[in-house]
C-alpha cells in the first residue's frame, strides 16, 4: 500500500478514531471493574467503541493529521497504546493496595490460606484480600469515583499531547514511585492490625514459656480468627475511606480531572 493510499484510506473520521480508541481502549483493558475478566469482552469492546465515539467531537481538532507512511501510523497507535496501558497500570498499582492490607489481614488472623478467587485479580488470593478488593471496586462506583476515572483518562491529553515523543524513562519512574507509594500506603493501612497482631504473639509466647505443656497457638487460633474478625469490621470503613482518599489524590494529578 503505498503513502497516497495510506492517506486516502485514513481520511474523514477513521483515523481519528482509531486514534481515540487505541488510547481509551488500551486503558480501559485494566480499568477497574470494567476491564476485570468476569465482564464478557464484547461488552468491554462496545463500552470502549461507544466512549471513543463520544470523546471523538471534541478530542478531534487537538488531533494530528493521518501519517503518510505505515511506519508512521505505526508509531503514533503505538504511542497511544503505551499511554493507554500506562494509565491503566496506574489504577491497577492503586487496587492493589488493598491487595497489600488483605494479605497482611490474612496473616495477623490466621487466614493466609483459606483462598478464594479474588474476580478482581483472577487470581486466588486469602478472604480479607478478596473481600477488600471487591468492596473497592463496589465503593469507586458508589462514590461517583468511576467518572473521575473517565475524566482522568482524557486529561491524559493534555499530559501526552498526541503525536508526542515518548519518554520511558519518566514512566518507569512514575510506575515505581507509585508502587512504592501504595505498598507504603498498604502498610499504614494495615497497622492496627500489626499492631494487635505483635502484642498477642508476644503474650502468646510469655504464657507458653510459663506453661509449656500446653500448646497455647493452637487453642488461641480461634480466638486470632474471631479478634480479627472483630477488629476487621470495626476498622474496614476507616480502611476505606482513607484508600479512597489516597485514589483521589493521586488521580488528582492528572490536570483538568
């Protein structure tokens, strides 16, 4: 094919587009709750046909122009792509935060391997992670949270300017404090739950030494279960709401969110 026809069969509103989609579809791939296994991949398709139709109007005049050569249409849908999953990868390292306080729940209650499968995750992952996760997802769509999330990825237009050159080097740092930030985030988070945790080994182990003919672990392993329990119903609003918070901040960045 050669550039003239390259052109020609991109003109009007195709290449547009395909432009808008390969970006807000990209994303839309790792966006919570939308983009999670369970949602059948038709329904993904026509969630992400039907956004990129009403974001192409006002996106298009900020636009470049249809590339001449394939090489050239290559590089831009590559680009798009790459900032799509980018934006993606960043709601995902933020869910998986409450991945971080299930787990270290699950092992301060002596639940670390009653598994199930987490829909979020698909994968298995112990009940308080499971549990969390799908109460994260429920409360981004209560709260309103899901347009924001729309209303981040289009900002990210103005962030990555189509047709712009890349620069891994600032995503990868981007992805890693990120990273470091949620599971930082995870572990406060999950702290009176260390905190309980520590103190009751510590008795445990005091009261095992003063009688060592009884295996305390084993009869007090109920008890961890019903104490977490407890302490998990009593601290999961407070466990929410500042996650929350956490997920508006760093969506926040984004200008004109």
């Amino acid at each position: 094919m050669t550039s003239v026809n390259i052109g020609k069969a991109f003109s009007g509103h195709l290449f547009p587009f395909l432009f808008i989609f390969s970006r807000l579809g990209s994303a839309l791939i790792l966006f919570p709750g939308i983009g999670e296994t369970y949602v059948p991949v038709r329904m993904r398709l026509m969630f992400a046909a039907s956004l990129s139709f009403i974001m192409l109007e006002p996106l298009m005049p900020s636009l470049p122009a249809a590339p001449a050569t394939p090489s050239g249409l290559a590089f831009v849908i590559f680009f798009e792509i790459l900032v799509g999953i980018f934006f993606g990868t960043i709601l995902r390292l933020i869910m998986n935060c409450l991945e971080t306080v299930g787990s270290i729940v699950a092992v301060q209650m002596g639940l670390s391997n009653a598994m199930i499968l987490n829909p979020v995750l698909a994968s298995q992952s112990p009940l308080p992670s499971a549990f969390l996760s799908i109460t994260g997802v429920t409360l981004l769509f209560i709260s309103g949270l899901d347009h924001m999330l729309i209303r981040s990825l289009v900002a990210t237009y103005n962030i990555f300017p189509p047709g712009d050159t890349l620069q891994p080097g600032d995503i990868a740092q981007s992805l890693i404090q990120l990273m470091d930030r949620s599971f930082m985030v995870g572990i406060q988070l999950s702290t009176p739950f260390l905190v309980v945790g520590l103190l009751m080994y510590v008795a445990l182990g005091m009261m095992q030494k003063l009688m060592p003919q009884v295996q305390l672990f084993l009869v007090m392993l109920p008890v961890q279960i019903w104490g977490g329990l407890v302490l998990l119903a009593v601290s999961v609003a407070g466990i929410m709401t500042v996650w929350l918070q956490y997920f508006d901040r760093t969506l926040s960045t984004f200008p004109g969110h």
